[in-house]
C-alpha cells in the first residue's frame, strides 16, 4: 500500500510538472507571449521594433501638451479701478484760489492737497471737493486723475490731479494650491498674466513640468501645465477680475517590471528623460535573468506619432496602444536607449531569459522530487 501511495504522488507530481509548464510563476509574460499577443487575430496592440531612425522619427513630431489657455486670454489690461478699492488723490491748483493758503502780502500761493483715502462706493463713484461724484469704475488710475480733473474745471484754475490705487479690493484674483503664498493677488496694468500673480504668491513650490495650471472663469476651466506657460508666449495669457488659479500637483512617472534592477514607479525629474536614463534609475537589466534582447515599452502612443511611423493601429480613447521593443544584446541598441524619449505613464517591462525560465522549471522539479523522496522515505520506515 504504501508504495502505491508513492506511486500515485509521483505521478500526480508529474503530471503537474509537466501540464504546468506554461503557467509557471513569472514576474510577467514571457517575450514569446508578449510577441503573441501582437500577431492575435483580434490583437489590441502593436509591436514597433526600435532602431535610431525610427527615434528620430518620433522626435520630429511636435511636441503636444495637455489643454491650452490661450482661449481665455483677455484682451483687456487689468488694474482698472472698482466698487470697494481705495484711493489716493492729490490735486496741485496753481491759482491757490481754492486749495491754496489764499492771497496776501505775498500774492497768491498755490494750493497742493492730498485729500484723505477715498474708498470707491457701490456704484463706483468718489466725492471729490468741488467737484462732487465722480464715477471712475472701470478706469485706470491715469484716467481716473483726468475725470477729477475734468470735473474740477471751472471751479478750480487749470488743476492737476494725480490718483493712485492704495488698496486694491476689486480688480484681484485668487490664487490656489501648489504656491508659497496662497491667497488674493493684484492686477494691474503691468502686472496681470498668470506668471505675474504666480510669482506675486512666492512661485510654485513644484518642478513645473509636475504642476497643472487651471483657471475657473465663468463657469468655464482652462487648463495647461506650467512648463508650457513658462515656455510658450501664448500660454502666459492676461486674467481678469474674479479668476480662480488653481496650481496642482500632477507628478510625472513611469512604472518599471520584470527583470530590472527594481520594479517601482518612478517619478520624472525635470526635463527630458531617454530610455537609458530612465534603465539606469533602477538599477539596470537583473544580469542573471533578464532577457536583453527584448527590453519593452508599453505606450498608448499619440494617434500623429503612430501615423507618422507608419501604424494603423486603431486608437483608443487613450492612444493607439503599442509596445516598442529594443535588443540591447547590439551595441547599437543603447545609441537607440539614449534617443527614445520616455514619456509619463509610459511602462517598461523586461521578461526573463530561456534560460532563466528554464532554471525556474528545473527548481520546480527538484521542489516534487524533494517531496517524493520525503514520502517514500516516511513510507518506508512505517513499514
């Protein structure tokens, strides 16, 4: 009986062993099955083996950012005056009639005053002496000093007026998330595009290419990331009264598998980062395992850019899924490493060699071999 029992686990182990042959333990697909995958009838992606020329294809392709501001750009300056600002009026009379020391043994002196601070009421206007209401919403401070001007003629002789905003409660926007200083920030006539009131709250606290700049303005949110405000002219747009900057923080990464030097995800200094850098983060190919000549990437590629390198692949809401492949067992292959551009949310993957698979399946049957001698054994010294 009991070597019937013997006989039965090993054959039942083998059984295992070799019916379980393709489902061993892996960190991964195997490239066999990853190259499988491509050549299905129904296949949801593509291979795209890599050489240099193909990377200097996909590098002539412009460059393509999430969103844009550039709709949102407001034509006109900001700084102008409004309901709840306060100002700061002096007015020079020459004639010293009214607002001078009057006349004497000296002649008549001109009048210089500095009136008290004038807060802006609800309907926009400031009393000024003499002149009474003056509506001055929606105007610069240089056009407001020309309105209390034209209101003080005829009352006072050839007056000049100076007008300066002291505190500026209407024309502001809010400024949130990723900056030093969050809080209100000021506009004005030379001081009222986004990186103006970004570096008016201390700067971002984030490398920009990380941070998403989004501006909620009448129900309506623009959005585009701060290295391209930075970068393109057209981004840095003019706000106006009552927009919301919200700065957030969207880290940039790539993940790594299989047979690397560590399966992690990874974050994306600032600027560009290669193939070979991104490798090198983590350690490198696992020398012992890794098969070097199929170092994959996993990508939903930009529809233009898969065009461009001749794909027909469908795309996918996200892109046209494709896998670019590089044998680095060629010295040519880290010219190739150093000129493809890794690109967020992009996945790096490195199956394991035959040889190591191999290794594996051998471990697995010592592993039952171990066990049916423990059984015969034990067998044996019940009898």
């Amino acid at each position: 009986m009991p070597n019937a029992l013997t006989r039965t686990v090993s054959t039942l182990a083998l059984i295992a062993i070799l019916g379980g042959c393709s489902t061993l333990p892996r960190d991964g697909p195997s490239g066999r099955a990853v190259a499988r995958g491509a050549s299905a009838e129904q296949a949801n992606y593509v291979i795209v083996d890599l050489d240099y020329a193909l990377t200097e294809q996909i590098k002539a392709q412009p460059s393509q950012f999430l969103g844009s501001l550039t709709d949102a750009t407001e034509p006109a300056a900001g700084g102008m005056i409004g309901p709840g600002d306060t100002l700061a009026v002096a007015i020079l009379e020459p004639s010293g009639t009214l607002f001078g020391g009057g006349s004497g043994g000296e002649g008549i002196r001109p009048g210089n005053q500095n009136l008290p601070a004038i807060v802006v009421n609800s309907a926009g206007s400031v009393t000024i002496p003499y002149a009474g209401q003056v509506n001055v919403a929606g105007l610069s401070a240089t056009e407001a000093g020309q309105a209390i001007q034209r209101a003080l003629r005829g009352k006072v002789g050839n007056p000049q007026v100076v007008v300066s905003v002291a505190n500026n409660a209407y024309n502001t926007v809010t400024v949130l998330g990723e900056v030093r200083q969050p809080g209100r920030a000021l506009l004005s006539g030379n001081a009222n595009t986004i990186l103006d009131v970004i570096a008016a709250a201390g700067g971002s606290t984030r490398t920009p290419e990380d941070v998403i700049v989004n501006i909620q303005r009448d129900g309506r949110t623009y959005t585009a990331p701060l290295g391209v405000v930075t970068t393109e002219f057209g981004e840095n747009i003019r706000l106006q009264r009552g927009d919301q900057v919200n700065l957030t923080y969207r880290p940039r990464r790539y993940s790594t598998f299989g047979a690397l030097g560590a399966i992690s995800q990874v974050e994306m200094a600032a600027g560009p980062l290669t193939l070979a850098g991104a490798l090198s983060r983590v350690g490198g190919l696992n020398s012992t395992i890794a098969n070097a000549r199929s170092v994959l990437v996993f990508r939903f590629e930009r529809p233009e850019v898969a065009q461009a390198i001749g794909l027909t692949q469908t795309a996918l809401p996200r892109g046209v899924p494709v896998v670019y492949r590089l044998n680095l067992e060629e010295g040519t292959g880290f010219f190739t490493a150093n000129n493809f551009m890794i690109q967020p949310d992009d996945i790096l993957y490195v199956p394991n060699s035959d040889s190591a698979e191999l290794s594996k399946f051998f471990t697995l049957v010592q592993t039952f071999t171990r066990v049916i001698y423990d059984i015969s054994v034990t067998n044996t010294l019940n009898q």
